[in-house]
C-alpha cells in the first residue's frame, strides 16, 4: 500500500516541476482548497484525576446561597414584642370555612 502513495506522490510531484505555469493552471492553484489543516494534541489543565480540581473555587454545594439555610445551626426564637403581636389563630370550623370559600 505505502508503494502506491510513494508513486503517487512521485507523479504528482514530476507534474507540477513539468508544467509551465499557464493562465489555466494559475487559476487552478489560486482556487485550490488550502492545504490540509493540522492538529495536535492539547495538554489537559488536570493535575490529579479528581474533577473537582478542573472546577473554579465556590459554587455547587460548597458555595453559600441558597445551601447555606441547610448549614444553620439554631432555630429562629421570635421575640416577646413579635410573639405579642401575633394574631389568635384560627379554629379547625373557621379553617374549614375559609378552605371551601378559597375552593369555590
């Protein structure tokens, strides 16, 4: 298989050193496709295999907002003055009353 590029490879070469540079052949190279592009391998930023690593500091879970009610440590006492001004709450028939006004 290498045979036939190497031949291949060979014709084309002796061709293009052959030929004259005509107005048709011009035409041809300036319309050509550019050559074949080259890639390469790019080094990954990881150090270690964690995947936290390649993550930027904060967010997720280890971020304050809207995780940190889960973090807190005591329940929320109201005050006497808070606690005074309450209303009484209501009875289970004044509940019901007010469920079936909503409902209807």
């Amino acid at each position: 298989m290498s045979k036939f590029f190497s031949n291949l490879k060979s014709k084309f070469s002796n061709s293009k050193k052959e030929a004259s540079p005509t107005k048709a052949s011009a035409q041809t190279e300036a319309t050509a496709p550019p050559a074949e592009p080259s890639y390469s391998i790019q080094p990954h930023p990881a150090k270690t295999n964690d995947p936290a690593d390649l993550q930027p500091p904060g967010g997720g879970l280890k971020s304050g907002g809207v995780m940190a009610a889960h973090h807190a440590r005591d329940p929320y006492i109201p005050s006497d003055q808070i606690k005074n001004n309450l209303p009484e709450p209501l009875s289970r028939e004044e509940l019901q009353a007010r469920a079936a006004e909503l409902n209807n």
